[in-house]
C-alpha cells in the first residue's frame, strides 16, 4: 500500500530481523521497506528503498550503529532513525550517544542484543516507527493514514488478515479529541511570579528538550522539573547529555535534593518525582507509589504536586507525546493560577499529550518547539504572566 510506513530494519542478527519484521507487517500502516546486516548495507540499501524510518541495532559488525549515524550525518541523510538497545549501563551511554548524533528516539531491547521476547515491547517499537515515519512522509509532503485508518483498516476477510492495535490511536490523543478547546478551567487567583517550571513530555522529548535546553537563558533563575517517560537505567545518561547542550546545571533528581535555582531535575526512570516547602526552600520526592496515566514516572504526578506546592507561582510546560499523561493536571495548574504552555501541533512528533490538554482548555498558549525555550525564559521573567520582567 503507497500510503504506509516503510521502515528499513538493520540488526546483525536474522533471528532479530525476521521478529521485527513480523511485527512490522501485523502493524496497519507500516510496512517493510528492506532488511540489512549492518549500517555498511543499510547505507547502500537506503537511495534505493527510500525508507521513513530505520530501525537500528547499536552492535554490530563492520558498521556498528554509531557508526553509522555518524555517516548517515555526513552525507545528510534526514531519514528518522528509532534505535534498538539494552538496558545495560553501557548501553544507555551508547544510546544517548547516538541520540546526540541525530537518532530519534529508542526502544529498549527486553533480553539482550538478542531477545526472541522481542514481540513484549512491539506496541512501543511500532508507536515509535509510525510517529515518527510519519512525520518524516508529512515533511516530503507524502499521505499518512488518518488515526481512524490504523485502527478501522479496511480487512480483505478471511485470510491472511492483520491484527489491529488499538495503542495506535493514542499517538493521537484517543478518540475524545475534537480539534475544539473546551472552555478553560476557572482560575482560583491571578498568576503571580513564576518560582518553578515543570515540564512533562514523552514521545520525541530526547530530541525536543536538546532543542529547548540549548535555548534556555543562562540567567534562568527558577528550578526546572521534567517529567520524560523514559526506562530505568537511561535518564543518568540523559541527563548527562542535556547538561552538556544546556547553560544552566541538568542532573537526574534524586531523593532530598534542594532546588537551586537555575537548575534542572530529569526525574529517574520507573520514580515519581514530586515537590514540597521546607523551610523555604523546594525539596524534592521521590516515589514508587503505582502508575498514573500509566506510567512511572508520570507528569500528571509532577503537575499536581507542582500546583499544590507553589500554586499561582508555577509554570507547567506540556510537550510531544503520545496519549493523555499531564493532560488533567496541567488543568490544576492553571486553575491555581499557574501560567500553562502546550507545544503547537505543527512541531510535535505526536500531538497526544499536548493536543488533550489545549482541547481541555488547559494550555494558555501553544507554542512552536523552535520557540519554546526562549518563551519559557520570557515567562519565567515576567512580573505577572503578560507583564514585564527581567528575562528578555
């Protein structure tokens, strides 16, 4: 079908690339463009097949994974790639090494360089290729199915048919979304001088938060928490690698920290992360209570406890991502007279998150993603929301 998703799938192993490519073919909407053994045939399949997206392995022989990012830049190559990875400590660092060359996003691979398990992250894996596929076919000004057509693909009976999978509309946001904000909520009190930002973000977020981290005013003085889904073992590293794009400190939040001002806190993968005043200053928590908006950590979590601490001095942030996490709380910031910013649906990978939250009437303004920092820097400068301050 000319309207589907082709992904090229690189990994050394056969056993990997024949999982994969089953779980591509069951996928409406996605559809195998062509298979490689490593990075060095991938580049030689690659203007023959013209993929939307790659699917990457990291270890391999002759070109390994960054290896291959590293030429793929070089000769300006802007095909999306989504690596595969392990969860080892190693493997993270590696990732987040291949996130800074230019990868999109990662899936982590359940058992090792090789896991015949594979199929137990294929709703991740698949969400991945179709968001960012599609993106790319949008880009070159391709058809992508409308989320009703992943979902209601029309089956030839019988035979042969391919399952259907329901995630799928949650990269849209779920079947509620109107394209109509709905009145926003009734604000408690009016908004006041900015003390926190909080931001929540999943899907396409490594590579947005480089892009809104190297943005950010180095006079920044308020204390930023982020909330990005992503696995336990990787946001050390990822926080390591905002810091390195970012003027002001970025680590990973761990239980007790003092927030300083002008410093960022990448909430620990599988934690909720949640604030509190203790004598004057904020404190930072951590949680293993259940998943919120099914995950852990979650921004609606973060929000909530963000507009119950500092009520109208908060700045809630939400940004691409699939689904509704940190829809309903960014509300309870606003309410409490708190400033709220959505990314605009032009910019995002997946217009779920942000898009259930401006049909809510939670988000004040939407803002384009090359935008994004500087206006979070305006608004946490100003006296009043809209009202002058010191960050120009």
């Amino acid at each position: 079908m000319a309207d589907e998703i082709s992904v090229l799938i690189v990994d050394d192993s056969a056993l990997m690339r024949n999982l994969i490519g089953r779980m591509i073919e069951a996928t409406p909407g996605l559809a195998v463009a062509e298979k490689a053994m490593n990075g060095f045939f991938a580049l030689q399949k690659i203007p023959r097949v013209m993929p939307d997206v790659v699917c990457l392995d990291l270890e391999m022989p002759e070109m390994n994974g960054i290896e291959f990012l590293k030429e793929r830049k070089k000769q300006g190559i802007d095909i999306p790639v989504i690596i595969l990875s392990s969860v080892a400590e190693r493997g993270a660092a590696i990732t987040m090494e291949a996130l800074s060359l230019g990868a999109s996003d990662f899936v982590t691979k359940p058992s090792g360089a090789i896991s015949a398990d594979i199929h137990t992250v294929a709703d991740q894996l698949t969400s991945l290729l179709i968001a960012y596929g599609g993106q790319y076919r949008r880009t070159k000004g391709k058809r992508v199915l409308a989320p009703e057509e992943y979902t209601h693909k029309p089956q030839p009976g019988g035979e042969g048919k391919k399952p259907l999978f329901s995630h799928t509309f949650g990269l849209f946001g779920g079947p509620a979304a109107s394209g109509e904000p709905a009145l926003p909520p009734v604000q408690i009190r009016r908004p006041g001088k900015i003390e926190i930002i909080a931001i929540g973000i999943s899907t396409g977020g490594p590579d947005a938060l480089r892009k809104v981290f190297a943005d950010l005013d180095p006079n920044l003085k308020q204390p930023i928490l982020v909330v990005q889904h992503m696995p336990a073992g990787f946001t050390l590293e990822f926080a390591r690698s905002l810091n390195r794009v970012c003027p002001l400190e970025v680590k990973e939040g761990e239980e007790g920290d003092i927030l300083t001002p002008g410093w960022a806190y990448i909430a620990p993968g599988n934690k909720h992360i949640e604030v509190e005043r203790k004598d004057g200053a904020g404190v930072l928590h951590l949680s293993d209570a259940p998943l919120v908006s099914g995950h852990r950590p979650s921004v609606d979590v973060l929000f909530a406890s963000v507009a119950m601490t500092y009520t109208n001095h908060a700045l809630g942030v939400i940004m691409t991502g699939m689904g509704r996490d940190g829809a309903q709380q960014l509300g309870t910031i606003y309410k409490e007279g708190g400033v709220t910013l959505g990314q605009d649906e032009a910019t995002a990978v997946v217009y779920g998150m942000p898009r259930v939250a401006w049909e809510m009437g939670h988000v004040m303004e939407q803002v384009p993603l090359e935008n994004m920092g500087r206006r979070i820097c305006q608004v946490a400068g100003e006296n009043r929301y809209g009202e002058s301050g010191g960050i120009r």
